[in-house]
C-alpha cells in the first residue's frame, strides 16, 4: 500500500472533474467497487446488432441485403457526427474543417466500393423474388441519407431543377419542403399525387426533417465555409477536400448505387420498376438533377456537364 501515493494526482483530476459538474466523488468511487468490468460484447452491444436482421423470406440472400443496408445507416451515423462538429465548431479553422471533409469522404468511398457487394453478392433470382416483399418500402426512405444533405449545403441546391427559379432564402420550409428534388420520385408527373413510398415516409419524417432544415440553415457545411476568412476560402487543400465531398456524394457514390439497381432492375427479370415505384432512373442518376452542394467551386463547364460523361 506504499504506493498509493502514486494516484494522488488522477485522484485531484477526478475530483476536479466532479467538482466542475457539482457531483459528489465519493458517490462516484463508491460506485466502481460494485461496478461490473467492461467486455467487447457487451461495450459493443454485439447480441443486439446480430438480432437485428430480420428476413421476411427463406430466401439466403437477402439477409446480406438487410445487413448491407444496416452498415450503410451506421456510416450515415457517422457521418452525421462528424457534419455536426463541424456545424457547432465555435472557433472553426482551416485544418479542422479540412480533417472532417476528408473523413466524411472516406466513409463515402467506402459506401462507394461496397456497392460490388450488392452489385454481385446476390443471385439476381433470389433478389427479384425477396424484393417484392419489400413494397412499398424502398432505399429512397433513409432519413439520415436526407439529413446528410441538408446538412451539407443551402436548401435551394436541394429544390428540384425546375423550381428553384421560384424559391429563396424566403420561402417557408413547409414549401421548400414541397419542391426538394426527391418529391419527384415519389409523386404522379401528371397529377402531382403522392406514392404510398413517399406518404409513408412524410408521416414518419417530415416533421424531423424540417425541424432538421430549420437547425442547418445557417450551419449547413458551405454556411460554415461561407463563415471562414476570405484568405482560407482560398485555401488549396480545403476547396480540394470541398470539391471531393461534392464529388464524391454526387456523382461517384451516387453512380454506384445507380449501377447495382441497374444490375437487379434490368436483368430481365421482373417488372423492370423500383420497389417503391419511383422513377428511379431520373431519381438517382446525376445528370437529370444536378446535385451540387458546393457550386460556387466548379467552373461553369463542370456544372454543365454534371454527370454527363459516365
């Protein structure tokens, strides 16, 4: 017990921790002699994550559709958590901002390159006959994949092609809401009637998403940029790492995504359409609806042939 003077110092600190947030340490350190030691499983909460893929077929194959689709949620998660220390950053610099774009774009090259595991991980009969037991849901209704653009960029370069003419910072949200380019997937050209896909995901997430566009407005990823000097705007490394989110989310991970449903879709087997219904050739490729979260950063050719030559 001659040694005990050696935890003197983290005892101050743990004390000082406390003390800082009005707690009582002795309660603290009582509390770790009963106090179970941490595992890997239970830490990592791995029984809970394997209980979660649950088929609605006999079918093998789409239990690698359902997993594929969990790890993709969680690297929207992570996503998120970096956008977010990003948007609350008080003292917001350049090789921060720039240490966070990158990170973010790694999760999206590795969202990208998995795609060969949908593209080819499952045989094409298989996945025409399990998909039919997903209508009307679809991939098109992941919330956080939509907070993950409004959280990137200003609302207008969400708003589909054709209105952004007739929308500005001005427009209530509830409008702007109305005209976001993935209604159109979601609604008759003709009659402007709403899908089952889209009805359902309104009533679960309309209410999240505005609230959710309303707290980025102004802390969205090109505000924060927007915010730095003008000398930083123009730092090198930071617009490269710009220009390769953008690039990346929109066009590269995009294409993939494209290309596997091309894969499934166009096998000749089945009916040729999306399970939600969408039209999801003009939905998901990147030339008919030019997102662009950063477009200030791209030349004017670059913006004109958005997509066009892939």
């Amino acid at each position: 017990m001659d040694d005990l003077h050696k935890f003197d110092d983290i005892v101050k600190q743990i004390q000082e921790k406390y003390t800082k947030i009005d707690q009582d340490t002795d309660d603290h350190l009582y509390g770790l002699l009963y106090s179970k030691p941490i595992t890997y499983w239970n830490y990592i909460q791995t029984d809970a994550i394997l209980n979660r893929q649950i088929q609605r077929t006999t079918l093998p194959d789409e239990m690698v559709f359902i997993a594929y689709h969990q790890i993709n949620e969680l690297l929207f998660k992570m996503i998120l958590w970096e956008i977010q220390q990003v948007a609350e950053k008080e003292d917001l610099e350049v090789s921060f901002f720039e240490k966070k774009l990158m990170r973010i774009s790694r999760y999206f090259d590795m969202l990208t390159t998995s795609f060969t595991i949908m593209q080819h991980g499952m045989d094409v009969e298989q996945y025409m006959k399990f998909r039919y037991t997903l209508t009307p849901a679809s991939g098109f209704q992941s919330a956080q994949y939509r907070m993950i653009e409004f959280a990137s960029t200003e609302l207008i370069n969400l708003i589909d092609f054709r209105f952004r003419k007739t929308i500005d910072r001005n427009t209530p949200f509830e409008h702007a809401f109305e005209h976001l380019y993935w209604q159109a997937a979601g609604k008759d050209y003709k009659t402007g009637k709403k899908s089952t896909l889209l009805v359902n995901f309104e009533k679960r997430y309309k209410g999240d998403f505005i609230r959710f566009m309303q707290t980025y407005n102004t802390k969205n990823l090109w505000s924060r940029f927007k915010e730095l000097p003008e000398t930083d705007q123009k730092n090198p490394d930071l617009v490269k790492a710009m220009r390769h989110y953008d690039y990346t989310v929109n066009i590269t991970w995009v294409m993939a995504h494209y290309n596997a449903a091309k894969h499934y879709i166009e096998s000749g087997i089945g009916d040729g359409e999306a399970t939600g219904g969408s039209d999801w050739k003009k939905y998901m490729h990147p030339k008919y609806q030019k997102r662009i979260f950063f477009p200030e950063l791209w030349s004017e050719d670059e913006l004109k042939n958005w997509g066009e030559h892939i």
